[in-house]
C-alpha cells in the first residue's frame, strides 16, 4: 500500500519541537494575536461557543479557550450506576473486545495492552478479554478528559514517544500508533475492577493535565510511573473531570473482562458528547 505524503511528512517533521513551538505560542498572552487566533480557529474548525463557559474575547490565552469549561447543565450524565458514561465529546475511532492481549487500532492494525499502559504484563493480563474503545477528539471538541465510572486512583505512568497526528487516517496508516505516542495510563480501582484511561498526546499537542497533578512534563525521555495509596489516592466520581488535552487528541479506555456490555448500535465513526452511555455495567457472577 503506497504511503500518502501526509504520513510521510509525519516521520519527517520535528514532531517534538513542532509541539514545544505551538506550546509557546498557545501559552503567550498577547492580546492581540490571542485574539486572532481564536477567531481563526472558531471559524476554521465550526466551535460552537454557545456552549463555552465564557465568550471567546474573556480567555486570557489560547489554552485556556482550547480547554475552556462548558456551560453548567451542557452535558448531563447518565445514570452512572447502570452505565459506563462517554470520557469526551469526540468519534468513536474503534470499540471491541481485546483479543490475545491485543487492541485493533484500524483495519489491519492493532497493538498489545501492555505496551499501551507501559510495559506492565501483570495488569495488561487483567484486560485480557475485556473491552476497549478509542475515542477521538478532534480539534473543534470541547477537550476537558471526565471519568467514564466512579474510581480511586491506583498509578499513573507517563510514557514518552512519537507525536504523530491520531486522526483516522494516520490511524489506519501508522502502525501501533496508539502505542507509538507520547501518552499518559491512568489506571483506577473501580466497583467494576481496573479501568484504564489512556490519554495519547499527538502532533501540536503542547501538554497534558491532569486534575490530581496539573501539567504532565511533556515530551520526556523515560516512563515515569507515579502509584498512590491510602489518603493520597483521588477518588473521583463518574463523570468527573480527570484532565485535559491542549490541543486535539484521544482517549482509550480498557474494562476488565465480564464487566460492561457496550449498547447495541455503537460503532466506529458515531460521534459521542462527555456523559453519555456508552455501556452496560454487568454484575459479576
């Protein structure tokens, strides 16, 4: 299969100092180019601000109109006792089972659990099974991460690597991408045993937050692996914010096997908004 230049352009681009630029620019604070760029990109991408917290002229720089709230009551939750709840608004890139430790990314293209979370096989072992599903958020998303179940945070590992695009067609054209880019693997001790949410950083994205640590030191070169336990684990209820992305990205969450059933009609390409049901919770036994 002939690759396009888009995805040759990917391995050729400085991914990295790419991102580090970006990141300057999106963090600057001058009004006027702020400004510029906001309007640029509301009309570029189609935002829709009449569900922004705020009008776009009152965010004091890029980021935080990139990662801006949404309006009280703008994504209602669902019944979070029956339900796994979307992460994020975005398109759903690929659901399913997770097959020989394996997770599909597109046709022809998977890649294993364990080098997903970092390299750990013991908990890799426990999706065996299970199910996974990729959401893609797409630059035009609100882009605010939110816990899909009720959970306390067990680890965190960052890992370094690539910074290539995560839309559909790098997916279907870069092997193991998902596995490939920089990325941080929250894993949480839930009611319906480990869940893991995998927020994969891409091209431009200048950082990684998270609600429990702020910014995630962007573009490292070694897997950093943070645990918590006790009073120190946060404990966040289903729907809660757990991070965001600066600029657009994905999430990949992996269930245990024998705990959700996904609804009847979700497919790849559907678009999701943050709370909504995505599964069915199963009582074990």
């Amino acid at each position: 299969m002939a690759i396009s230049p888009f995805i040759w352009l990917q391995h050729l681009a400085p991914q990295h100092a790419l991102s580090r630029a970006a990141g300057m620019i999106a963090r600057g604070r001058n009004r006027r180019l702020k400004d510029a760029l906001i309007r640029r990109f509301i009309r570029a991408y189609g935002v829709d601000m009449d569900q922004a917290e705020l009008p776009a002229a009152d965010y004091p720089t890029f980021n935080d109109f990139f990662t801006r709230a949404l309006k009280p009551g703008a994504r209602p939750i669902a019944d979070s006792d029956a339900y796994i709840v979307s992460p994020a608004d975005g398109a759903i890139s690929q659901l399913g089972r997770i097959e020989g430790g394996r997770i599909v990314q597109a046709k022809g293209q998977s890649y294993t659990a364990e080098e997903l979370i970092g390299g750990d096989a013991e908990l890799a072992a426990r999706f065996d099974g299970g199910h996974f599903i990729t959401i893609y958020l797409s630059p035009s998303d609100y882009h605010r991460v939110h816990m899909p179940v009720t959970g306390t945070l067990r680890e965190t590992t960052y890992i370094p690597g690539a910074l290539f695009s995560v839309n559909t067609v790098t997916a279907a054209a870069v092997s193991r991408l998902f596995a490939r880019n920089e990325r941080l693997a929250s894993i949480f001790n839930t009611a319906e045993g480990a869940v893991a949410s995998v927020m994969v950083g891409a091209m431009i994205v200048a950082n990684i937050e998270t609600v429990w640590s702020g910014p995630v030191t962007p573009h490292g070169k070694r897997v950093i692996r943070t645990r918590y336990s006790g009073g120190d684990a946060p404990q966040l209820e289903a729907g809660a914010e757990m991070g965001r992305f600066l600029l657009g990205s994905t999430v990949v969450l992996l269930f245990e096997p024998g705990r959700i059933e996904w609804l009847d009609g979700l497919k790849p390409l559907d678009t999701v908004r943050m709370g909504q049901a995505l599964a069915r919770k199963i009582t074990p036994g």
